[in-house]
C-alpha cells in the first residue's frame, strides 16, 4: 500500500539526507476543491449511477483526446476492463490467447478471467515490448490456435496501434491493447484500448478505467456487458456484469481531466530534473522517450545487466524505496504455473536489469538529487562486486 504525507504532496519533507523513508510512488489526484463543483452537480441532479450526466461528459471529453471518431466506455477498474473487452469477441472458451510475460499479472488474470488461455510470450530487448513481428515469429510455436492477443504498453510507452491493427487484419488474430498506464499516449484506437484510471495513474480517480474503440457496435456490446447485459431495456441478453462507473468517480475524473494539463507539466519537470541529474551516469538508463516525449506515474530505470539485486540492495540502506513492478513475469507467478509459456530470455534479463524508482510530479529538487545520488552509489558498487564475484 502507498502512504504519503499530504503535507509534502505525498513525499517526506527530506532535506536530501538518507535519513527518512523515500517512498517509490505517490498519487496525484485532484483536491477536494476542484471535485466540489461536481459533487454538488451530484446532489442537484440526484443521479448516483447507471450511466449519469458526469459519466457522459467524462466518456466524451475522454473520446475527444483521440484523433479519429472513437467511442469510449468506462467501467469500475482496468483488470475488469480487459475481461469485458475479450468477453465481448465472443471467443471459443480455453482458447490460447498471447500475452507478454513482461506484464503486470492483471493482464493475465483477465484472459483467465475470460476463459482464455494465456500463452506467455517473449518481448524484444529495446524497449521490454512485445510487437507484431516478434508474435507473428512465435505464432509456429504456440500451443493451439491463437485466437486473441494482448500486447502492453510497458509503463506507459506509447505503442503503434496501427500495426497491431494491420496484424489482426492479416492473421485473424483479435487485438486489444493493454494501454493501463499509457494515458498520456493514447491517441487512437483501431485496435480495443484500454486505459486504466487508478489512483496510480498520470490521470487517476481512485479506481476505474476506460476502454476505447473506432467500432460503435463493439462500444454497445461493452457498455451492455457493464450493466447486466441490457440493451435500452430490461431484458438480460447474455452473461454479462455490472461494471458501471459511478457518478462520484466520474466527478474525480473530470476535475482530474480540468488540471490535467498542469499535472502532465509536473510530472515532465520532475522527469525533466531527474534525466538531468543523472545524466553523467551512463550505466542508469530511461524508457525511451520518457519524461521527454511522453509521461507515466513511475520511473523505470536500466541497470547493469544482472545488478538489480545489488543495486535494490544499496538503495534500500540508502532509505530509497524501489519496486519491481512486473516481478519476474507473470510467468514465475503460482497463480499462471500452469500455463503454456515460450521462450522467454528477455523477460528474465528485463527482471534482473530493471528498477522502478521514487518518481512522482511531487518530488522536490533535493529528492530528485537524493534518488540520483543514491543511484550513482549503487551501480558504482553493484560494479565493484561483479569485477570481484
């Protein structure tokens, strides 16, 4: 669980000295202030639910981000997000559906969730992603038909859409695009998009998520799978959930959605900062693009190839916090043991090279130097000890 201080913007108020926890995430999420205005909207109207005036506006202005005709459909989180969505293609139960292992486990757990069988594939050593070329070479090797797949953007990295579009066009195979973290590069959807709102998020209401799509009738079978199946009546037309996003998250939305544009400037100042302190260091590395081009709520560092361990290690005593937001893979996780997976090589190097760092568009100027400092020590230090192992 993330603690913060909400007198420090979520950061302790550190002068720099490794003394005092640095936590490696905190949420940026729109005062009570700014929410104010929609709560009372709320009260006047008297609509909590079932597709209210404030989940109406917050699904246009969300669909007015992306550059085609798009319709966009909210739901309570993204793990139920990515169910609904492979629920809604009507796919042959225990089918194979690939996903990278190079994930966060929900987007396994939603292909079982489905009634899919995840197929754990490999990603490419650039950027930790997988694309069409790397799944069209592995299609040979996959245990049975594979009727979907699940591609990610990897902490937020903007993906090519398009070409996984052209790749469904060829194969057959239904694409949807796992975008949890891409808020900030997300622009359109010829492929099933979804995007996840968490608290966590560059643009977070708490829980939610949204899913986007250039295909109006798919748009309809999602929103009836939120609500019971029901199509403008009352009649139940299939399996379906209750899924709907309530009127109170949509009001954090919408005024997360108001100050938007100044928290993307926070966040890309601290990334700004962050690249720059540690820019005589060329054995710490960034996402491509990140904190330049492009924006996500964490940080995800490159190291040494095999100093991951050493290097958490020196970062912790240093009372930096670090996380391994994907573990070793959804591969290694009990819950998926047993599932078909493929060569997987650069998911195991990716698991031992990487670190999630304190990145928030809170942190101050001697936290970013702390962090940056601490970072500099470790991998100095990881390399000592693999020249003397």
């Amino acid at each position: 669980m993330l603690q913060v201080d909400p007198r420090s913007g979520g950061f302790p108020s550190a002068s720099g000295a490794p003394s005092g926890r640095l936590p490696v995430a905190a949420p940026s999420l729109p005062s009570a202030d700014r929410i104010s205005p929609y709560l009372q909207r709320i009260d006047a109207s008297g609509w909590y639910s079932n597709f209210g005036p404030l989940v109406q506006e917050l699904e246009s202005r969300l669909a007015a981000r992306f550059e085609a005709p798009t319709e966009v459909v909210t739901v309570t989180n993204g793990t139920l997000g990515l169910t609904l969505a492979l629920l809604a293609l009507e796919l042959p139960a225990g089918a194979v559906c690939a996903v990278p292992s190079w994930t966060f486990v929900a987007t396994a757990h939603a292909v079982l969730m489905a009634g899919l069988t995840p197929w754990f594939v490999d990603v490419g050593p650039d950027h930790g992603e997988l694309t069409p070329d790397l799944l069209a070479e592995a299609l040979p090797r996959a245990p049975g038909p594979v009727v979907a797949a699940l591609p990610v953007s990897v902490m937020g990295r903007p993906v090519d859409a398009r070409a996984w579009a052209t790749f469904g066009d060829r194969t057959g195979v239904r694409v949807i695009l796992d975008a949890a973290a891409g808020f900030d590069g997300v622009d359109r959807a010829p492929v099933p998009v979804m995007v996840s709102l968490h608290a966590t998020k560059v643009l977070g209401i708490g829980e939610g998520a949204f899913l986007a799509t250039e295909d109006p009738g798919l748009a309809r079978r999602w929103r009836a799978l939120t609500n019971f199946a029901f199509m403008g009546d009352r009649t139940a037309r299939f399996p379906a959930t209750n899924a709907k996003l309530s009127e109170y998250a949509a009001a954090v939305g919408l005024a997360a959605l108001d100050v938007w544009p100044e928290t993307r400037d926070r966040y890309f100042a601290v990334a700004r900062r962050l690249r720059i302190a540690l820019s005589d260091e060329p054995r710490v590395g960034f996402q491509a693009g990140w904190g330049l081009d492009w924006i996500s709520s964490t940080c995800l560092v490159s190291l040494p190839q095999g100093s991951a361990d050493a290097v958490e290690a020196v970062l912790l005593g240093h009372g930096v916090e670090t996380r391994r937001w994907w573990g070793a893979g959804c591969h290694a996780a009990p819950a998926f043991a047993g599932c078909p997976a493929d060569r997987l090589e650069t998911t195991l190097r990716l698991a031992r090279s990487g670190l999630g760092v304190p990145f928030s568009a809170h942190l101050q100027p001697d936290q970013i130097n702390r962090v940056a400092r601490a970072l500099k020590l470790a991998v100095a230090r990881a390399g000592v000890e693999r020249t003397s192992a």
